[in-house]
C-alpha cells in the first residue's frame, strides 16, 4: 500500500488554508442552516454529576468551543446535561445528552445514502482521497431561534451552541443535505459522500490529480483533513507485522461491507497474535490478494443492516 504524508500532497501545499489542523472559527453562512422543531414545551434537566478530573475537561472545553464563538452563555428555559464519552485514540470527547430533546423533536426525513449504492460507484477505480471534515457539524450553523433548545448546564454555568452539535437527532440529515447541494456537480462521477465523509476516486493518478483540484472549488468551503491516498492496486505484500497491522487497520474500517471479513483475514490476524513468528505463507498471500480484491471490486461488497 502506498500512502502519500500530506505535506507530499501538491494540492494540499498550495492550498493550505483549506487544511488547518484545527477548525478556526466560526463558519460562512451557507444555503442550508439546522432546524430543531418541536412538538413540546421547555425542557430542563438538571446536570450529572462528574469527576474532578472531568470538571477540569468540561472547563477546557468550554473555553475552547467560547473562544471560537461556537457556543454562548445562555438564559435559555431549556438545560441538558453533559457527559463523556471513549474516543478510538482513549481520549474523552464530551458531548451533551440530548436524548429528551430528540425525543419531542419532529424527525427530518431527508435520506441517507445506501453504502452498497455509493460502493457500485467506485467500479474500476483505484485511486482514492479520504477526506474528513474538521469537525463538520461545527461548520454548520444553527437557526437563531433554535439555538436556545441546545442549552447545556454545567457547574461553570449555562451555555448554548451557535453551531450544529454531536447528538443532536437530526444532524445527520440536515448535513447530508447540504453535502449533497455542495458536491451535487460532481456526485457519480469521482466523488461519494457519506455525512462528513468524502471519497475521492479514479482510474489513474494523473486523473486523481485533476479531480482534486476540481473538488477543490467546492471544498474550499469547507475545513478538511487529508487522510491519506492510497493505490490500492499497488499494495505491497507486508514484510513486517507493523506493516500487517497497518494493512488490516485500513482493510478493518470497511470490514462491515466485506462478506466474511474475519475469516478471510484470520491467516493475517494471527501474526498480530504475541510469540507468533513472522513468516509469510502462501496461507497468508492468499487472504492478502482476497482482501485486496474485495477492497478494490464493488461488487464483492455486501450491505449489512
């Protein structure tokens, strides 16, 4: 597998703004804002109790969501309380518990896209650019008489978001629809989109090159992170566990579409096993070239509800 460090990506050098490690400010307004519509009156609950060492994080978060004007105080009637929850890397995120305002917000039926459709797009691509928004709900905002309901109570006080936040019932909706009226000139061509998610694709790298730079012009308006781009067709065969690791790692984040992924990948689990030599069998080539192949064909992945 080839992956290109972002700093070797020309686009990413010339247009560096676009590719910031953190999200600075608040975003533009944009033709589509969130909408939280009720079927009920205020509610207010009263805040969970937390951990020392949590207070210190609620604080740090404040602070930081405040100073990018992503949040405000609040006298809002509406109160919901704060909670953590795990991060992949073992960090905490925290997020408000917006399970009783979900329950009497009227649903936003706007469709999320079919993975096994957006997968039949990528037929005979194999040069791809992942791309994540940085904080992307963040880069929506909230319609100003609905920013009062997302109020959160801490001890440090009340606070309520100006922006699109995590939890919130319909923010999957309202973002999918504004990712679909941002990236519509370019949707079945090279470019799926799933939420905050954007995929790339060509046939070549001298093709992958020119549509970057056309999905530039609308990404501008967004703040995003390159993970990687990665010629798939050009995998190489793992001569170190560290390598295997990384390959299922990749391979692992798409195991959902892949029909029996774990017993095709068991020969390459077991070297990540402790005391497990590295030697590489025909076994072993043989889950390799299969799971590459179903990384790389379309039609060998499989919906999964």
């Amino acid at each position: 597998m080839e992956v290109k460090p972002t700093d070797g990506i020309r686009v990413v050098r010339e247009f560096p703004d676009v590719f910031p490690d953190e999200l600075p400010c608040m975003p533009p307004d944009r033709d589509v804002e969130f909408l939280i519509e009720l079927l009920h009156a205020p509610i207010a609950k009263r805040q969970y109790r937390v951990a020392p060492k949590e207070q210190e994080l609620i604080k740090e978060n404040i602070d930081e969501l405040l100073g990018k004007g992503f949040i405000r105080p609040s006298s809002s009637p509406w109160a919901f309380p704060v909670l953590f929850v795990d991060k992949k890397d073992g960090s905490r995120r925290m997020c408000v518990d917006y399970r009783a305002l979900n329950d009497v917000t009227i649903k936003n039926k706007y469709p999320l896209p079919r993975i096994d459709d957006l997968f039949d797009q990528l037929q005979g691509a194999c040069v791809f650019s992942k791309i994540d928004l940085r904080s992307g709900y963040h880069q929506m905002k909230i319609r100003p008489s609905d920013i009062p309901k997302t109020a959160f109570i801490t001890r440090f006080g009340l606070y309520e978001y100006t922006v699109m936040s995590f939890g919130l019932t319909n923010a999957p909706a309202y973002f999918m629809n504004l990712m679909n009226k941002v990236f519509m000139e370019y949707l079945d061509k090279f470019v799926v989109v799933f939420i905050d998610d954007i995929l790339i694709y060509s046939k070549t790298e001298e093709e992958h090159e020119e549509h970057l730079r056309l999905s530039q012009k609308v990404e501008s308006w967004w703040i995003l992170a390159i993970s990687k781009i990665s010629s798939v067709m050009d995998w190489k065969v793992p001569e170190v566990v560290k390598e295997v690791r990384g390959f299922l790692g990749l391979a692992g984040y798409y195991r959902r579409f892949i029909e029996s992924f774990s017993r095709i990948a068991k020969p390459m689990t077991s070297l990540l096993e402790k005391g497990v030599p590295f030697i590489w069998t025909k076994e072993r080539q043989a889950a390799f070239d299969e799971l590459k192949k179903r990384l790389t064909t379309a039609r060998c992945l499989l919906y999964r509800t």
